[in-house]
C-alpha cells in the first residue's frame, strides 16, 4: 500500500531568499537550510518501502525528520528542533495517493527504542527488589511463633498462615504477581517494533538497525516485509544496514550521490564493502 507519492523539499531559490534575510539577524546557523545543497536533494518519490541511504552527515535523519514534522507523525522521543525547523517545514510539500489514508503516521527512531529497553530494564528492577522482600517476609513468616492476641493482629496471622501453606516460589508469585518478561536487547527492540507498527499505517523508521544482532535484523527485515506485502503499511527508512538494505522491492535512494541517485542494494559501497570482504576471507569459512 502507498499512502504518500512524493515529498518535496525547498528550491534553491527558496531557501537563498530566506537566509539570505536571516543573514541580517544575529544567527549563524540556519539548519535545516542547507543541508541539502550538496546532493541537491528536492524531491523524493515513494514506493511500499523506501530507503535513504548514505553516510554520517548525508542528510538521512534530518530528511525523515523534516517529513515527519510536515506529516504530523506521532513521535515518543522528541527532537532538538531548530529555530528555523518551522520555516523550512513552512516551504515543504508532499502529495498523497489515491489508494487511500493511513491510520497511522509514526516516526520511530533509535532514540524510542533505547527509551523502551531502559523501561523495561527500570520495570524488572523493581520487581527484582520486591521479590527480595518476599522471600525475606517468607522466611520470617514461615518460621515465626506468632500468635493471635486481638483482631488487630488478623492481617499478620493471615500472612503466616499464607507463609506456611506454600511452598517460598509459590508464596513470591502470589505475592507480586508474575515478573515482566525479561527479553534481551535484540527481544525488546524486536518487541518495540511489533507494538508500534499497526496495519494500515505509514511509518518512517530512523536507522532501526541500532541495538540488532545479524539475526534480529533479519527478523525485523522479514517483519516489515511481511507488513508492507500483507498489512497495508507503507514505509520510508533511513539506515546502512546491509540486510534492511535488501529488502525486497524496497526503492533506495543514495544521499551521498550528487544530485541524490538511486541504486539497486548490490551497487552500495557499504554493500559492496562487505561482500568484497568475505569474499577475501571465504576459504577461512
């Protein structure tokens, strides 16, 4: 499912007007004004899944970003938005198809994912620590020599009698309940994706690589195939990763190029980095 057809970034003309009457103020940066001068970047054209691809400083980010803020996405981690982010925002345009409107529009970054993950970390923790006072309360209660003397004494008796009818695991579950699952890094991103892509939606995905293993990475590949091909989602991914850049069908578009060119994932130097590479080494597998 395509949701957006095409985005369009300021002319030339455009943004030299603009700083060009900045210039008279105090400031002396203007991003976004400007970063795209180099790969003259003013136009992107969408497929079910689109990827920009380049190196630190290419402008990856900062496009998702800009396409994001233009599209009202809903975000979890804000961004440090410049002073001229609005004007820029202001000169952008974008068209959408006729095959229909997305119920969702989410930008996902890498910065969400780590928030999770510390979440989930912070959330086992605590449970962690309740469920050392449980097993002391056990044990104190198992083998204590309470006894009744007024009702006001009713809620200890009912805890040493609890104490001593089960077993310590037993009396910890009951206690605090079950524990949040515990996932590894790799789980909870994977778990961060599945949870906040929907069917049906746009998503703009800022290099969701970072916190992957190989397999995870293969794993998300496979998800987000499967949810373009079968769940009507549409996606547009800033990233460098060699498996992601794989992904079938998938329209890349080369910021390091001037102007921005598109390529087929085989043609990459990062690709091209990694598979020359094992190919050095192959007799050693």
């Amino acid at each position: 499912m395509r949701y957006i057809d095409s985005f369009k970034f300021p002319g030339v003309e455009n943004e030299e007007q603009f700083v060009n009457y900045i210039r008279r103020t105090c400031y002396t940066s203007f991003y976004p004004f400007g970063v795209f001068a180099e790969n003259e970047l003013r136009e992107l054209s969408f497929s079910e899944i689109t990827i920009l691809y380049g190196n630190n400083g290419s402008g990856k980010s900062t496009a998702l970003n800009v396409m994001a803020e233009k599209l009202k996405a809903e975000r979890d981690t804000l961004f440090n938005r410049s002073s001229f982010f609005g004007d820029y925002i202001g000169m952008c345009d974008f068209e959408m198809t006729h095959e229909g409107r997305p119920e969702e529009i989410r930008m996902i970054t890498s910065d969400d994912v780590f928030d999770f993950m510390l979440n989930l970390r912070a959330l086992n923790d605590g449970v962690d620590r309740k469920r050392e006072q449980a097993f002391d309360e056990w044990i104190e209660n198992k083998h204590s020599k309470f006894q009744m003397k007024s009702l006001d004494d009713y809620e200890q008796l009912k805890k040493v009698v609890d104490a001593r009818s089960k077993t310590q695991s037993k009396y910890v579950r009951d206690t605090i309940g079950n524990n949040i699952i515990e996932h590894s890094n790799g789980e909870s991103a994977l778990q961060y994706f599945s949870e906040k892509i929907k069917d049906n939606g746009l998503y703009l995905l800022d290099e969701p690589e970072n916190s992957l293993s190989p397999q995870r990475q293969l794993e998300l590949l496979e998800f987000i195939q499967n949810s373009a091909r079968f769940f009507g989602c549409q996606f547009i991914i800033a990233t460098h990763s060699p498996f992601l850049l794989a992904l079938k069908g998938a329209l890349i578009y080369v910021l390091d190029e001037r102007p921005v060119d598109i390529k087929k994932w085989t043609e990459l130097e990062g690709v091209r980095t990694y598979f020359e590479f094992f190919e050095k080494h192959k007799n050693e597998f």
